[in-house]
C-alpha cells in the first residue's frame, strides 16, 4: 500500500478545511455536541449537504451515471476523515452516500434509482436504519418485525429499538420478515419505507448520550406498495451484509479521537500532568490505537479500491475505530478531573459519545465473533 498522498488529493484536503471553516456556524461547536440527531444539527446539515453537493463533494465517488464523479474511495475517506474531525456536519446523511445509496445502486429497481439517488446526491434527504428490534438487539436475525404480503402492498407491523436519526428522517431503511414461516438470515427482506406513512409512530428514547439520539420507532398495519421493495423479496439479508460492509468503516471515528488526544495533551501540559510516567504511556497507547484505526481503515479501503472481496478486515477495523474513541473518552475523563462531571463539558461529552461507539452497527462483542469465525477460523461451540 502506499501511504503517500498525491498532490490532488492534498490540495482536496486542503480545500474541504477551507470549505467548513466558511461554513461551520459560530456556535458549530456548541452543536455538535448534541449529537447528529438533535433539531438544530439535523437542520443544519440538509443545508451544510447541499452546499457540498453544489460542490461536487457529497458524493464524488459514486458513479457519474447516479450523481457522482468517479473518483476513488480515497477520495471519499479524505472527506469522512476532515468531517469527522469537526464533528461530522453531514449528520445522519453520512449513512446516505457511504452505504444507503451503493445499497440501492447495487441492488435497486431503475424506478428506486431515479427516485432516491438524485434525492442523496443533492443532500435532500434524510435517512434511518431500522434494524436493531427489543428482542433481537445486535443480533438482526432474530428480527420479528413483519411485512404481510397483500396483493401488491405490504402490511407492515412490529418495532425497531436505539434507531438513531427517526426523528427527522423522510425514509428508513427497513429489515423485515416476508415469510413468516422462516428463522434466522432466511426469510428476511429491506424495504424502502417513507417515515411519513400512516402508522409508523417514534418516540424518542431518554438517554445519557444526548438529545434525539436514539429512538424506538412503531409500526402498527403500516401499508405500503411492494415496489418499496429492495432487492428480491427473502434476500434482504445478502444486501445487508452488502450494505455493512460499506458501514463499518463510514464513520472516521479516528480521526474524531486523534482530534480529541491532541486537546487532552493540551490540557495536560496546562495542568502538569505530562510529569506523570502513567498519564505519558495513556496518552501514548491512544495515539497508537488512533494510527491502528486509520492504518487498519486504510487496508479496507484499498481493498475496495481494487474491486476485491470483502474480508474480516472491515470487522478488525471497526473494532480499533471503536477501541480508540472509548479508550479516549475514558482518559478525558482522568485528565479533565473533578471538571468532567459538568454535563457538556469537554470530557464529558467525548465520553458520551463514545458510549455509543460500540453499539451503532454491531456490538463490538458482534464484530469479535465475526473475526472469530472468518479470520481465525475458530469452531463455534
């Protein structure tokens, strides 16, 4: 692999830095810190995605038939990592463009192509995931939820849990039982559900990471035409797999806690601390499991720039991802001292955060049992 960066690429770089220092509001900081779900955040970034989509950027490695200019997936890492670092202004649209929209490319009608990927491309939509259920958590195929096939509609009833985003989504990416008689992976489908149907009903999930982030969404006799359907019908589970495997490395957590170690040495240096061997090798071991992250990323994404399969790489990346942000979110707490129990404060909301780290997409223990299985080959017991 090699590390270096082209010329174009920093100058890109260069670019998108220049581009959210004119377009982050004053009170950026002050926002982000209610998460990607909150009412202001979620506001900001239709308008915040469409100026990068008047730019070229929002989706610049898609295709140039569905919006996009056909640049590599470096390109699009480079745009994951600067919007991260800031607290990642795209909102819940960063699922939009990494793996919404290859899923619907991949495996959508031409009539679902039209319809949505220009809505993406232009940073006019919001999205959610229905996948994770009360009784199925991390593991979706235990999912009850179920759409009746009547004529050519569906009937749509069950629920979802710790949906993030519902809350001003115009669609959710739905997983769903079409064969009632089916268990596990076997019988499962995605449909394409505008939020606004009669009968789908969310209420929001009181939590200690922030406001609007996570949400319990209700489906009772939702009724829906069968050309939502994406995919062939009892195949859903093939083109979530497609999907994760975009997923798992959308979001540049790294990028976001190597920002966050810098301020913390700063902090520690203001308080002396850097005196102390123990804070000196913490500080350190973070910073390794920051470069980890990103190297591990990296493989993954020069995996999909040489049109290669898929392997366990995109689990062992993840996991670092989330290793480093919680490893991080633990020290401010050490570092920021009797400070950190102020709510939004600065340690504070990095620990908050990264609560959530090793739940969204998986439960880490989820990504370790996959590398267990596809990576070292070990028998399940």
């Amino acid at each position: 692999m090699e590390f270096d960066w082209s010329p174009d690429d920093i100058q890109h770089r260069s670019d998108i830095r220049e581009f959210l220092q004119q377009e982050l509001p004053d009170n950026w900081e002050e926002m982000s810190q209610h998460g990607p779900g909150g009412d202001s955040q979620s506001q900001f970034s239709r308008y915040f995605c469409g100026r990068m989509a008047e730019k070229g950027w929002l989706t610049q490695h898609w295709p140039s038939e569905y919006g996009g200019r056909d640049c590599e997936p470096w390109r699009h890492s480079i745009v994951g990592e600067e919007m991260w670092a800031v607290g990642e202004p795209r909102g819940s649209q960063y699922m939009n463009v990494n793996w919404i929209g290859p899923a619907i490319m991949n495996y959508g009608s031409e009539e679902q192509k039209a319809f949505h990927l220009p809505k993406i491309s232009a940073g006019q939509v919001l999205w959610c995931q229905g996948f994770s259920e009360p009784e199925a958590g991390s593991d979706l195929a235990a999912l009850r939820t179920r759409a009746e096939k009547t004529g050519d509609h569906y009937i749509i009833n069950g629920s979802k849990i710790w949906t993030s985003y519902c809350n001003h989504a115009d669609f959710i990416f739905l997983l769903v039982r079409t064969d009632p008689h089916s268990s596990r992976h076997h019988g499962i489908s995605v449909l394409l559900v505008p939020m606004d149907t009669p009968g789908i009903e969310v209420r929001e999930i009181p939590s200690v990471v922030g406001e609007r982030y996570f949400h319990e969404v209700f489906f009772t006799d939702v009724t829906v035409p069968t050309s939502v359907l994406l995919g062939d019908e009892n195949n859903g589970w093939n083109v979530v797999n497609y999907a994760l495997q975009f997923e798992r490395i959308g979001a540049a957590r790294y990028a976001r806690a190597a920002v966050t170690l810098d301020k913390l040495a700063e902090i520690a240096a203001e308080r002396g601390l850097l005196d102390d061997p123990i804070i000196v090798d913490r500080l350190g071991e973070a910073r390794a499991l920051c470069e980890a992250a990103r190297v591990l990323v990296y493989k993954v994404i020069d995996i999909r720039a040489k049109d290669r399969a898929p392997t366990a790489d995109t689990q062992l990346a993840r996991v670092l991802s989330t290793s480093c942000d919680n490893a991080i979110g633990r020290l401010a707490l050490e570092i920021c001292g009797p400070q950190s129990r102020e709510y939004a404060s600065f340690a504070d909301t990095n620990f908050r955060l990264a609560m959530t780290a090793g739940v969204a997409v998986g439960a880490t223990e989820v990504q370790l049992n996959l590398i267990a299985a596809r990576f070292l080959d070990l028998p399940k017991e």
